[in-house]
C-alpha cells in the first residue's frame, strides 16, 4: 500500500502544562498556527523550551489536553499513519533491531524488513541488541522504525542531536534518500540552522515559549548549495529580521 | 570448563557435609541421630512403598496454586496501585498489616473461619506472600518508562502488544524477585499450615514423626522436600533468569 502523504492544519490555541510541585503552570504554545503541504519537508525551528516537542506531541495525538484544532487531509483516509522519530532512540532493549521494526509492523514479511535494514545501513545489525549498538546506529534503527509503518507523515524531534558532526551529515543525506524513495510528509524539530537549511523545503521559526509561528521561508536552494558559510549566514540575518529575535548559531560539535 | 569446575566443587562441598554428618551420628550413637546411609535408605523404601510421594504431591500442589494465585492478584495490585493513587491510598493500609501480620496468625484465623478446609490453607498461605508481590510489582509499576509508553502509543501498538512487548518485560526483573522471595517464603509457611490443619502433605508426616520421635523418617521426609525445592531454584528460576537476562550487555 502506497503511502497517501497528508496535508496538516494546525491551529492551536493554547496549551498549557499545569504546575507540578516546585514548578508553576507554563504555557507552552499560544495562537500557533501552520500549514503543512503534503509531500512537504517542513522544518520548525526556535529557542529551547519554546514548544517544539510539545507541537510534535500534539500532532502525534499523545497529548490531547490543548485547545484549538489539528486536521489532517485528505481526511477521508482516516487518521494518517505517523512515524515518530524520538530525541533518543527509544528502542526496547529487551529486542534485537529487526525485533524493534518488526514490532511496529507484525505483518511485514521478512525480505520487506531485510530491505528496509539494508536501505538506513542496518542489515549487518539486525538481529544485534540496542546495548549493542552506536548512538548512530540505534538513530538508524529508529529511523528504520519510523519507514516501517509506510509513514503518511513522519515526525522527527532532533533525531541526530548529541551526534559528532560528521555521523549526523551521513544520517541527514541517509535521511534525504529515504524520504526520495518512500515519500511522506515530515516535520522535522532542529534548534541547528545549519541542520534545518539542508533539509528542508521549508523553515518554520518559533518564538519563545509560549510558542507561536514567527517567521516562516522557503528553502529554494538546490541541495547542493545549502552548505555554503555566506548563504547560510545571510539565512539567518533574514530569520532573525522576520523573527524578531536572534537565530541560534550552530552548536559547535566536537 | 567452568561448568565442569563448579560441579566438582559443588559434589566436593556435598561429600564433606556428608562426611561431617556421618562422623556426627557415630559420635551421637542414638537412635535419634541418624546417618546419612539410614536416612537414605529409609528416603529410598518411603519413595517406593510409603506414603512419600502422596504427601509432596500434596505440598506441592498448595505450593503451585498458592504461589499462582499470590503473583497474579499480587501483580494486579501493585500496578492498579502504582498507577492510580485513590487505590493505593485505599488497599496501602492493608497491605501493610498483612506485610507484617505473621503467617501463623494469618493461618489459625483462617482455619477458625472456613474451618480445616483445603480453601483455609491454601488462601492462608496465599495472604501470606501476597502483600510482597504487590509491594514488589508495585515499586516495578512505578518505574515504568513514560517515553517507550508514549512510543508504543505513536506507534498505535494497542493495548495486548504494548503489554506484552512494552510493559512486562519493563516488568520481568521485579516479578522475578518477587517469584524467588516469594517461594522462599512459601516453601516455610506452607509446612506450618499443613502441620495446623491438614491430613496430608509435607507438614502433616513431620508432625506425625515428631509425635513418634521418627528422626529417620523426619530427616528423610525434608531432605526430599529441599530437593525439590533446589530443583526448581535450579531447573526454573535460573534458567528464567538468564533468558530474561539475555539482551543485557
């Protein structure tokens, strides 16, 4: 079955976290409102704790507790299937690799996984445990995880953080080619410019908390170029211009 | 190799308890304190022509429907009490009088109430290993991971796989500590119930022996008792252990 990627209207109004012991109620997103094409590779951007995985959260349907609407379309296709790529990998350690993929999809046979395996580098892994495994490599799987279910949309809440530079480079260009060969809609949760600049068709800025849509640019720029120092700085002098606030410099990685 | 090495160690330390009881009982001389070669002989002619069997039979089976029933309600509590805290302040209370509600007390009530009836013992025993289940399962519950739960969710695994695949194994190490306290446990109380109220198993035959101060028969009836009991130490719960163990690096 050939995946539908779906088109997402956001309209939140509000969300707020009510206060634990020692921590006051916080509103995380207000009067936040996107549209997302379909096919589309949307990346949201902005300051730490400005609700960026709250809104992922929301459009997963874990949290349900906001006010406002979220729709998806085409809606007569039911409720879309959502692949979700977590900040850590979130595989169970008690499966092996193939395991953890299989789990998501019971009824995929097994050359369909053995090739999803092969397609993100994994095949040498599969029947490897996650303590096993790099932080590379369990992002891998993650991934893997994520294409398993023939995603509509794919959520990714800063995947390849805490990863050096060049093994999250090879993840992004991994990543691309997945999204070439099995399309899906994808949202895609960075606070690195740099990051969002290469992947995306799109970049959303968020304000700071509570969270709302600031700033928004489309990326034209062949992906070949998109690494060039001048263009990205000139990227970041118009975001913060249209944000009204500064755009975090990419995080220095060892 | 290292099996082989631990296996002679463990048959070297068995010869020298052998040897030290054997040397006691010539020191001893008394028809109370018998040898291991008597002792054995009288395991060997109770296993064929006794009533040896009929009364581990017995045990045992109170054994496996006590110890069944202690996990499954005692799992089903803790977790309804890590989960919703009306029920944990609701049942905390009681759970902690049966904690410390010694199994003697817990077994002549029960023998008053329902009478010298099987139901008697073996809900007896039951009480007895249950609050340890439930304060066990209960402290397991509450360390659940919220983020592979919210995965499960995303994923739309459903109730059954995500309990099956997410939460039990997150589950496996408390209920594995709670099976082996648990049997500990049970294997003691068990022989006191029988030996209160009923007319066959383990507990009932020392008793018995106790009356005609049969010290052969005594000493063979519990030596057949530990050996079961290492038996299942050894035939299931170590090897349980070690498949739950195996995606640990």
């Amino acid at each position: 079955m050939a995946p539908v990627t779906v088109a997402i209207t956001v309209a939140i109004d509000e969300k707020r976290y009510s206060g634990r012991a020692g921590v006051g109620p916080v509103t995380a997103l207000r009067g936040l409102r996107a549209q997302i094409g379909p096919s589309e590779f949307c990346v949201v951007t902005g300051p730490s704790g400005c609700g960026k995985t709250t809104l992922l959260n929301i459009i997963a349907g874990l949290d349900r507790d906001f006010t406002g609407s979220l729709s998806f379309a085409p809606s007569d296709h039911g409720a879309p299937r959502i692949g979700y790529v977590f900040q850590s990998p979130r595989l169970l350690p008690w499966r092996t690799v193939r395991g953890n993929v299989a789990l998501v999809q019971p009824r995929a046979d097994r050359a369909g996984l053995d090739e999803l395996l092969a397609d993100v580098e994994m095949a040498a892994m599969a029947d490897a445990y996650p303590a096993q495994l790099s932080g590379g490599m369990a992002r891998r799987a993650a991934l893997a995880r994520a294409f398993a279910i023939a995603p509509d949309l794919l959520l990714m809440d800063e995947p390849f953080l805490s990863l050096d530079a060049a093994a999250a480079d090879r993840l992004r260009s991994l990543l691309l080619r997945l999204v070439t060969a099995r399309p899906a809609t994808v949202l895609f949760v960075t606070h690195d410019l740099a990051e969002a600049v290469a992947l995306a068709d799109r970049i959303l800025v968020l304000s700071p908390a509570p969270g709302r849509v600031v700033a928004e640019m489309p990326i034209a720029l062949a992906r070949t170029e998109r690494d060039d120092p001048d263009t990205l700085s000139a990227l970041r002098a118009e975001l913060a211009r249209l944000a009204g606030h500064p755009i975090e410099p990419r995080i220095q990685r060892k | 190799m290292r099996l082989r090495v631990a296996l002679a160690e463990r048959v070297a330390s068995l010869l020298v308890l052998l040897v030290a009881w054997e040397a006691a009982s010539r020191w001893a001389h008394s028809r109370l304190f018998p040898g291991p070669e008597a002792v054995l002989a009288t395991l060997a002619d109770e296993a064929v022509r006794g009533g040896l069997l009929h009364d581990l039979g017995a045990t045992l089976a109170r054994v496996a429907i006590a110890f069944t029933l202690a996990m499954v309600i005692g799992t089903v509590l803790g977790i309804a009490m890590a989960r919703s805290r009306a029920i944990d302040t609701l049942l905390d209370s009681g759970v902690v009088l049966l904690l410390n509600l010694p199994a003697l007390v817990i077994a002549v009530l029960l023998y008053i109430w329902l009478g010298l009836t099987e139901a008697a013992a073996i809900g007896a025993v039951t009480l007895s290993k249950l609050p340890t289940v439930v304060v066990t399962l209960r402290e397991g519950a509450r360390t659940l991971d919220r983020d592979l739960a919210d995965m499960a969710k995303s994923f739309d695994l459903g109730v059954w796989r995500t309990l099956r695949h997410v939460t039990l194994p997150q589950l496996a190490p408390f209920f594995l500590v709670a099976s082996r306290t648990g049997l500990a446990l049970i294997w003691k109380i068990v022989l006191v119930v029988e030996l209160l109220g009923r007319p066959d198993g383990i507990g009932y035959a020392i008793q018995v022996f106790f009356q005609l101060f049969d010290v052969r028969r005594l000493i063979a009836y519990a030596l057949a008792f530990v050996a079961v009991v290492l038996a299942a130490e050894w035939g299931v719960l170590q090897p349980l252990e070690r498949r739950l163990a195996r995606w640990r690096r």
